[in-house]
C-alpha cells in the first residue's frame, strides 16, 4: 500500500545528550506537510528501543510529558498519509519489530510495487515467534522481510532484502546502536543527510535541518545506505543505480517552498514554471492570484513571465490540513470551503488568474472558481503548473485511479466547461521538465502525465 510521508532520524554521538526524541519531534513538526493523519517517533536508549505513535497531527500527539518519556541518544520520526492503506493506529510510523540480531524500529516513504509477489514469498518462510504485524503498509513487508532473514546484522539483512523489493521507497531505521537511511536505486523521493555539532541527521527534506541547527551535507544518492553509530557515518552503495526517476510532483506540489530537492530549491523552481506557464498560456486580466499554498511560487513567475499584477485573493485557514491528503472524497469537498475563502475586495470586478498545482479531481477547481465569481470576480482564468494527471502513481503520491483522473475521461475543454472558468491552460510537460539546471528531462518520473511507468 503506497504512502507519501515524511521520515526524520537523529543521532547524537555524544553519549551525555539524550534529547534525540525533542530534536526528532521538531525534525517531523517541520515534516507535517508530507503527513497529517498519524505521527509517531521510536527512541533507542542504546539498550533498548521504545516507540510512541499515534493518529492525529504532530501536536496532537506529543507533548512535553510524552517527550520526557522518550530518553536516547538516537531518534527516528514519522509523518503519514495513507493513500491505499487503511488509515488506523496499525498503520502509523514508526514500526517496532525483531531480527534474529535484536530490535529495530522502521520508517518508511514511499510504494512497492511487487508487494503481492513479497507476501506470496514471505507465506512460504518460517517466521520468529513474534506475531505477525496487523498493518496492511508497505513498511510492514520491510520489517517482515527484515524479520525473516537469518542474519544478525543488520546491515546485511538489509542488503539482502533490497534485492527483492521493486519500488520507490526510502527509509530510517533504528536499531539500539545505529541509524541508517536508505533510498532506492531511481531516487524517486527525497532523502538528505545533515549535520549536527555533535551528530548526524537523517529527512525527507533538508527544510528540516535549520529548526534542529543540522548543517546541510548532501543529498542520499539512489540506491545508497548511510550507517550512523556513536564513532562514525558511513556509507555504502547496496543497490544499482542505472537510471534515475526523480517524482517531479515534489517540485510541484509536496515539498516546502525552502527545501533544494534533487539539488534544485523547489520555490525557485515553481516560479519558472510560472514563468513558463505564461508563456505557454497568455491571457489578459488584471490580477495573477495563487491557490495557496502550493500555487504561490509558480503565481508570483506567471505574474513576473506575464506583467500582470500579482496579489493574495484567496485567504487560507492555516488551521485546516491539506485537502489533498484528506483521505475521504466527502470530507475532502467538505473541506475546501473552510480551507479557503475569497477576498472580495480584491477580486471583485477584476479579470483574474487564478494559479494551481493540478487538477486530480476537479473538485477543489470548480468550488474555488464558484467562489471567486461569487466574489465579484468579472471572469476567472484558470492556470495550472503541472501537465494534465492522465494516470496514478504507482511510487507513493495520491494520485487515484485511472477512472477517477478527470484529464483521463474529458477534453480540457470539458473541464474547463465544468469548473466554471473562461480558460483553461496547463503547462506542457516539455515545458515543465526543462525548467530545470540540474537534472535532465529524462531524469525525472513523469508516469502520472505521460504512463511511461519506470519500474
């Protein structure tokens, strides 16, 4: 079952520090944006390992007598959204489980795609006497496949079940004297190493690192384990890396504006596409707003690419959760009202742009239109910073079936027609893949738009 979450570890190699747990719980507070339904962080006091997880928002988790509980030197976090597995406590993050070498505790992000094939296998395979985990996750085959191997070291164990995963997947995983990071041979999520006065650290993102006062070092290659213990950082390439496959939708939709993904910073990123997007689609109008707040960015470059003026006509309720990873298509429509509201004064009489990330669904597009015109607003372009979303997603990101993509069953037009707006103009993905100077075209995993599925 695939999931988009956001992973954190940390560890202190000063053995008198033991407030890995508080630097683990600010490193997926500054993740929330990659999960919201559950949270959790395992601990290891380099005698054992605890784990405390529950549903709800980071906040909502943990508190400060929770925190205090949790006493090591090395942490790992976890943030989630489910987008195929169940959403319930089974499910959260992270996994505590046993090896023939002792414990350890995973995180994980991303999808398998040959998860039938590793139950089928597992089936056959004699377990420990540990029950067998309840969830119906990805990161549950991980530790299951981990569980069974006959190895006692974990590093060896984990070089001997990669050879049998097929995916996108990245992971933390703790054990009770080490920290290790992983990520697949085609890179396709982010995964990035820091640097503490007097350790290291581990996440999805490197806006991550400043709340923790981590340095920046690089960014986990595909296909390469980094293994973390209290006298060094060490790292090994445990699985080819022929091709890589970077998720474009990061730079898109689910990263921070702050953090340099795949080398390259995501807001500079999202106004040249703005940029590009003009370009690609003039209109005239007096006003460019974003759908904040993923839309901001590449508002502010079809601004800058068009002359129109920029301004804020939509007003986000920064107490509500993204309505993309909400998991229920009722409570996703319920909630783009109370997410977001127009600004009257603004947009009333205007010709306005109005700039977004993607259209999935089409829900959220057609309300947002229905309320700015409510608004006063004369007519209402609509502009889109990512190509039209004509298959799922195969390697984490939520998107839905192929029957319920509304650029796989109507014409742009029809859902221009449908949505409200005077036009309609997405980016093309020829366009979108050369905005960047880092990464080649053919660097990125584009199956969502083009269903040249990589693996």
């Amino acid at each position: 079952m695939n999931e988009e979450c956001g992973i954190f570890g940390v560890f202190i190699q000063d053995e008198e520090k033991i407030d890995a747990a508080k630097l683990a719980h600010l490193g997926i507070f500054a993740l929330q944006h990659r999960g919201q339904e559950s949270a959790g962080i395992a601990v290891s006091s380099g005698k054992s390992i605890l784990v405390y997880r529950d549903l709800g928002l980071v906040s909502e988790v943990f508190n400060t007598e929770i925190l205090n509980t949790l006493e090591g030197n090395a942490a790992i976090g976890h943030v989630r959204y489910s987008t195929t597995g169940t959403n319930n406590w089974e499910n959260s993050q992270p996994i505590l489980n046993q090896y023939p070498g002792g414990s350890f505790a995973l995180a994980h992000n991303g999808q398998i795609v040959n998860s039938k094939e590793l139950k089928e296998d597992l089936s056959r395979e004699p377990l420990s006497t540990e029950p067998p985990d309840n969830g119906d996750a990805d990161s549950h085959l991980f530790c299951q496949s981990i569980r069974s191997t006959k190895y006692n070291d974990i590093e060896t164990a984990i070089e001997e079940i990669v050879k049998k995963i097929k995916g996108a997947f990245c992971l933390v995983i703790l054990t009770k004297d080490k920290l290790i990071g992983l990520r697949d041979g085609y890179g396709f999520h982010p995964l990035v190493l820091g640097k503490l006065k007097n350790g290291y650290a581990i996440a999805s993102e490197d806006s991550a690192f400043p709340l923790i006062k981590a340095k920046f070092i690089r960014e986990i290659k595909p296909g390469e384990m980094v293994v973390i213990d209290k006298n060094s950082c060490q790292s090994k390439q445990i699985i080819p890396s022929n091709r890589k496959s970077l998720c474009v939708f990061e730079h898109i939709y689910f990263a921070r504006p702050d953090s340099n993904v795949f080398g390259e910073n995501v807001a500079l990123i999202r106004e040249r596409i703005g940029q590009q997007l003009a370009l690609e689609h003039p209109v005239e109008a007096d006003i460019v707003i974003p759908v904040p707040d993923s839309g901001r960015f590449a508002a502010l470059g079809y601004s800058q690419g068009s002359g129109i003026p920029y301004q804020e006509g939509l007003l986000k309720n920064p107490y509500i959760g993204r309505t993309f990873i909400q998991p229920v298509q009722e409570l996703r429509e319920y909630t783009v009202r109370l997410k977001l509201s127009s600004i009257s004064a603004i947009v009333k009489g205007k010709r306005v742009v109005m700039v977004d990330d993607s259209i999935v669904r089409g829900t959220t597009s057609k309300k947002l239109v229905k309320l700015l015109k409510e608004a006063g607003a004369k007519e209402v372009h609509v502009r889109i910073s990512s190509p039209p979303v004509n298959y799922p997603c195969r390697y984490g990101i939520d998107t839905p079936n192929k029957e319920e993509l509304w650029a796989n069953r109507f014409s742009i037009d029809q859902i221009r027609e449908w949505i409200g707006a005077e036009t309609l103009g997405y980016i093309s993905l020829k366009n979108l893949t050369g905005v960047f100077e880092k990464n080649k075209p053919s660097d990125f995993c584009t199956a969502c738009f083009s269903g040249r599925y990589p693996i």
